[in-house]
C-alpha cells in the first residue's frame, strides 16, 4: 500500500479520539540550536496563537487492526474497515516532512492493539525515541499508552512525550465489561496511577530525568452506554482527584455501518457533549463539584449552560453584591468569567463597581443583569420565577439560511 493510502486511512481512523490538545506542554525551541521543532504554550489541534495562527498536530494511529473487539470502536476486530498499518520509519518521516513544510507543529500518535500490548507500545516508544534522538526533533509528541503494557515501556515512553494519556472509555465498570470485555478497568486505573506516581516523584525532584511534562489525560465516549451525565461528571471529579488528570476529554459516540446491536443507533446531541466539556470546566477551574451542578441523576440542560442553571436553581445567593461578594462567589455568577471577577475585585479596591463597569469589561449582560447589584443597579423584578427567566436566556436555535449571498442582496 502506498503512504499517502496509509496516510488517508490511519488519520481518518484516529479523528475519533479527542484527547489531542497540548496544553501544559513545556516551551522549547531549535532556535540556535542542533535538532528541529519547537512548542509553545499554547493548545494544539483546535487552538490559535494570539497572533491568530492556527496550529496543528499530526493526529494518525500507526495501525487501525486491533485484536480488540470493543462494540463502540470502529477499529473493533470484527468491524469491516479498510484496515493500514504505519512502519516506525513511515511514521517518523511524515513526521519530519511535515514539519519541514510548515504543516504541523507536532505529532498525536495511538494505535490499535498488535500482536500484543507490550509489542505495540515498543513500536509507539520506538518512534518518539527517534524523533527526540535521532532528528532532535523538539516540538510536541503525545502518546497513547496501552495500559496493559509493561511499566517499564509506559516509563519509557514518558521520557520522550510530552504528554501521556489512558483512554476509560466509558465511565462505569459495567458497561467496560459488557462493551469492552477485553478491557480491564483496574488494569486501565492501575496505568493511571503508576504515571500519576512518576509525575508525583518528578514533581519532589526536579533533578531526576524529565517525565511527560504536559501530564496525562483520558477520554470518555458519551453516548455509547446508558450513563447520564452526572454518572460520566463524577467519574471524571474521581479521576481528577484520584490521578492529577490534566483534562479529561469527552467524545460524543458515533454510529458506524453494520454497527452491533449493543450500541446505539443514532448518535447523542451533540450540544450535550458541549454541556459536559462546560461543565468539566466549572469542576476544574471554578471550584464547582458534581453535586451542585447536577444534585440528582439525569443529564445536563441542553437549553442553558451549567453554570446558568446552577445559578436558577439556587436563587438564594442573588442578586449578589459586587461590590461585597467573595471573589469566588462572583466568578459563579451568569456571564462573568474568572478573568472579570478578578477585575472587578481590583477595581473595587479603588472605588465602587457600577454597571457600566461591567459593560466596559465586555460581560454577557443580557445573563448578567438578573443576578447583580451594584452601586448603580439593582435588578427592578429580582424575584422574577426562575421558569421566567430560563425561557428568556435559553439557548435558541437559530436557522441558518442556505444562500445568505441572495437574503442580502
């Protein structure tokens, strides 16, 4: 088979998986030095540069065969795909030549299980040590581990990515079990915690010799079992908790011909994948936890963000006081985000926030306004019913038309 056939099959095969961004990946450069490539800060893959470039990875898999057969995969043993397979070398060149015209900024790399987890994470390891060693290539290289391999290989292989991640899947024992008999949750945890351990010992010696700086990271399939959303949220806080995760990534199942019959057959919403990577962002960096945004079973609201229908459903705390709340408290609010609640802390530091303040900090005023008081406003209905004002800020779907060009003419 030809490269560029390999090429259009292995990177199709790999847009399943989600987890492809580099944040937290520590900044090099070749500049003045032997070797090529560069990172830098920034997210890869679906991110921009602040000088408005967008910056990409190589995302393939070095094989789509797997001895796997989990029901939700589209590389599953029994499923009739065309099937590829990269060499060490192959990979590498792409890899390179890519670089050298422009086209990427770094490499995401998984595979379908061959031969045996231990032969196909030697394989993985086997092209970033010769990317690193042999071309000195210095831009970003995320790995996926085989969480049966042996230690040694996934130690391995965090000497040379930057970033390392173990798939769950789906986010409760039984539908591994009954999707993915030939996973083993404990083994998958297990994986998790011997890197999170690498991590810990890197972290209390910064002289011992570097291990996947970026972290590590997994992903959950939403949709492919009967998990609602609060199920799949706490799974995630446990595993932030548990395993130092970086992100956890969800990615919403899709249908694939002659899927079986353990599956669904048409795909979720995709806005409640949406809703789920917001709320994951609330649990990670607004100091929200599962309970309070999702009190019992059931899936997020699809109509309003999660951050909105927490405020709604606990109305007791509004409207607040930005000239006297707690900074975390006003980082909850409807349409201030954590860079403004920081702004309107200092400024009040000088004199009294006023409503115009938030205008000039650009804050969703339309979601705003219910929920604040300030030295110049106070909501004229603030014990407007919560009904009331969730039809007036719910999401609406708007109708794309199909030839805007004539419309405006």
């Amino acid at each position: 088979m030809e490269l560029n056939d390999k090429l259009e099959i292995l990177a199709d095969a790999a847009k399943y998986d989600a987890s492809c961004a580099s944040s937290g990946a520590p900044k090099r450069s070749s500049e003045g030095k032997d070797g090529i490539g560069a990172t830098n800060g920034m997210g890869i893959c679906h991110s921009y540069t602040p000088d408005g470039r967008c910056v990409s990875l190589l995302k393939i898999l070095l094989t789509n065969f797997c001895v796997y057969d989990c029901q939700y995969c589209v590389n599953r043993r029994t499923s009739n795909v065309p099937r590829a397979r990269f060499t060490v070398q192959e990979v590498v060149k792409l890899t390179v030549d890519f670089y050298l015209r422009n086209y990427i900024d770094g490499l995401f790399l998984s595979s379908g299980i061959i031969q045996s987890a231990d032969y196909t994470m030697e394989q993985l390891v086997a092209i970033a040590r010769e990317l690193r060693e042999v071309h000195q290539f210095r831009g970003y290289i995320h790995l996926k581990t085989i969480p049966d391999a042996d230690p040694a290989l996934i130690d391995a292989a965090g000497r040379y990515a930057d970033r390392l991640s173990v798939n769950i899947e789906l986010p409760t024992q039984d539908s591994v079990q009954r999707l993915a008999p030939e996973k083993n949750v404990h083994t998958i945890k297990l994986a998790m915690g011997n890197i999170r351990l690498r991590l810990d010992e890197k972290e209390a010696e910064p002289k011992a010799p570097k291990f996947a700086p970026a972290g590590q990271s997994t992903q959950m399939i939403v949709g492919a079992d009967a998990s609602d959303d609060q199920r799949i949220l706490t799974t995630a806080e446990t595993l932030y908790g548990s395993y130092k995760l970086k992100r956890v990534y969800y990615s919403a199942f899709s249908p694939i011909p002659q899927s079986p019959k353990s599956v669904p057959l048409a795909p979720p919403p995709m806005l409640r994948e949406h809703r789920l990577y917001q709320a994951d962002f609330l649990l990670r960096s607004y100091g929200f936890q599962v309970g309070e945004l999702l009190p019992a079973a059931g899936n997020l609201a699809l109509d309003i963000d999660p951050k909105l229908a927490w405020a709604l459903a606990n109305r007791e705390h509004f409207p607040m006081d930005l000239n006297r709340a707690e900074p975390a408290m006003i980082a909850r609010i409807p349409g201030i985000g954590l860079r403004n609640a920081k702004r309107i802390v200092e400024l009040r530091r000088m004199r009294q926030v006023r409503y115009a303040d938030l205008t000039r900090l650009k804050c969703s005023m339309k979601k705003i306004a219910p929920f604040i008081i300030t030295a110049d406003y106070r909501p004229v209905r603030d014990t407007t019913a919560s009904e009331v004002l969730r039809r007036a800020m719910a999401d609406v779907p708007e109708q794309m038309p199909l030839w805007p060009e004539l419309q405006a003419a």
